[in-house]
C-alpha cells in the first residue's frame, strides 16, 4: 500500500473526544504552539521575524510547528510570488479568537508566580 498525503494527514491530526477543554489542548498542546500562537496574535509574521522572537526555538521545531498549526486551521501561511521568495504567518479567525485566552493565562501565571515555583 502506498503511502499518501492524505494517509499521512489523516494519521498525525488530532482524535477529537467529548470534554472540549482535552479538544482544544490536543491543538495547541506542547512546549512551542501556544508561544507561536501568542507572537501571531500580536499581528502577521514572517518566518524569520518569528525565529528571533522566541527564544530557543529552533528552526527544524519552528517549521514543524507552523505546519502542524497550518493543518489544523490555526494559521494562515501566505506565499507571496517575488524573488526573493516572501512567506507571512497569520492566524485564522479561530486562532484569533484564542488570543485573549493566552493573555489572561500569561497574567494568571505572572500573578501565582511565586506561590507555583519553589
């Protein structure tokens, strides 16, 4: 059996369950997503300006990541046609909504910092 795009999709998108909190996690869980996401709802990135903007990334995590927040409809990537070539990360409308959620989760930890690290 050959293997396809599709097939490969299909077998690294997220099985979606009842409780939408786990739903929403399995999108944006790990170390890197919700730092990507959080740069990109302060406005449009390239690729470059995002690698300098978090700290300890690296590329190979970055492009993955990126990806993987392309296919589950988080992020807009958007290939200009110019040489040379011009690639702009955005979010989607769902992702933007999500902004706000990462600020206030920022400010809760700035506001437990202290009685959460010991």
């Amino acid at each position: 059996m050959a293997t396809t795009a599709k097939s490969i999709k299909q077998a690294t998108t997220p099985v979606f369950g009842v409780c939408p909190v786990e739903n929403a996690l399995k999108l944006i869980s790990g170390k890197w997503k919700p730092v990507i996401l959080f740069q990109l709802s302060k406005g449009t990135h390239r690729f470059g300006e995002l690698e300098r903007a978090i700290t300890g990334i690296t590329q190979r995590i970055l492009i993955l990541q990126l990806r993987e927040l392309e296919r589950d409809g988080l992020v807009i990537r958007k290939v200009y046609t110019e040489v040379p070539p011009k690639v702009e990360y955005s979010l989607t409308k769902a992702a933007a909504d999500m902004g706000p959620i990462l600020t206030t989760f920022g400010e809760w930890f700035e506001s437990h910092a202290d009685d959460l690290i010991q």
